[in-house]
C-alpha cells in the first residue's frame, strides 16, 4: 500500500473515533453554558467514597471568620463523645480544654507542658487519658496539656498527633478530612 492510502485510512479511523467520543459523557470536558445573561458551570463530580481499608474518611465542619479558618474534627475520649476538637497543624501539642477535664474527670499527672502562643508562654497542667480516638483511629498520646480555649472547642489536634499518619488530606470542597494510614 501506498503511504498516501495508509495516511487516508488512519485518519479515516481517527475521524470515526473522534465522532463517536464527541457523543460521549465518559471523560467528556463540560464548559459553562450560557443561561441568559450568566454563565453556568458544569457541577463538580462528587467523588467516590473511599473503600481502601488504609484510609479512614471523617465528617469536618470548616467555619471562616475574623480573619481565619477553623476545622473542626470529632474525637472521642475515654468513649465519651463525640467533642469537636480544632485541627490545629501548628500546635505540636495536642491539648484539651478545662471544662472538659473537670466534665470527664480527667486526672492530673502532676506534669506540666511548656505551651507557646501568640499571646504567650507558660507553663499548663497535663491529665492522663486511657484512650482518644478521631474515627475509630486510636491517638497516640495518653497525656494532654489542659488549656482553656473557649466555648464550643473541646481541645486541640495538634501535629504531634497527626503525623503519625501518612496523609492527612482537608477536603474542604466536600468539608471532610481523609486519612491515609501508613
């Protein structure tokens, strides 16, 4: 055959392909259509729930505001709960706040942590909990420095925490955080 004809009938073949994808949905590029006067974007595909047995999905409530973000995750301790803990990448200590020590009944080490913040520095208490979880995913730490942060955050999940897992992902176009565990 002659390079013209094979040239011919590879783009024959390629136009037959390109018509039958143009009609298509599977992997189909969707542009904004125009609705009167605004232009309306294709919704974002939802993505899949994870089925991986190393990965662990978790509702988040994500609240802007005064200049910030907040991420709140839920976290169970000593089987009580859930409380909303703020994700907190930051902190390097994982802490919990005053009145829900003295609501648990939390027991004082006798230790205390150094803490840092923007307003300061000092020196906090520490109790002992027997186990905390975020999902099921059981904390390492068993001590947690008692701060006081304020109404309607129960504690914070620091990094010395969230660094024991091999990703941590904020989704906060679906307000979830996924964990992929090592």
């Amino acid at each position: 055959m002659s390079r013209t004809v094979i040239t011919g009938l590879l783009l024959t073949a390629a136009l037959q392909i390109a018509i039958g994808c143009a009609h298509s949905r599977v992997g189909a590029i969707q542009t904004p259509r125009p609705v009167g006067r605004t232009m309306v974007a294709p919704p974002s595909p939802t993505p899949p729930p994870t089925m991986r047995p190393d990965e662990v999905t978790l509702p988040m409530r994500v609240v802007r505001g005064n200049g910030g973000t907040l991420v709140y995750v839920p976290m169970k301790v000593n089987g009580h709960g859930p409380y909303e803990f703020v994700l907190d990448t930051g902190s390097s200590n994982s802490s919990v706040d005053r009145s829900l020590v003295r609501r648990l009944g939390l027991p004082r080490t006798g230790q205390q942590h150094p803490v840092q913040g923007v307003t300061g520095s000092g020196m906090v208490p520490v109790v002992r909990v027997h186990h905390w979880t975020l999902g099921g995913l059981p904390m390492h730490s068993t001590s947690l420095s008692v701060v006081d942060l304020g109404i309607g955050v129960a504690g914070l999940l620091g990094s010395d925490e969230l660094c024991r897992f091999g990703n941590v992902i904020l989704d906060f176009r679906h307000n979830r955080l996924v964990i992929q565990r090592r």
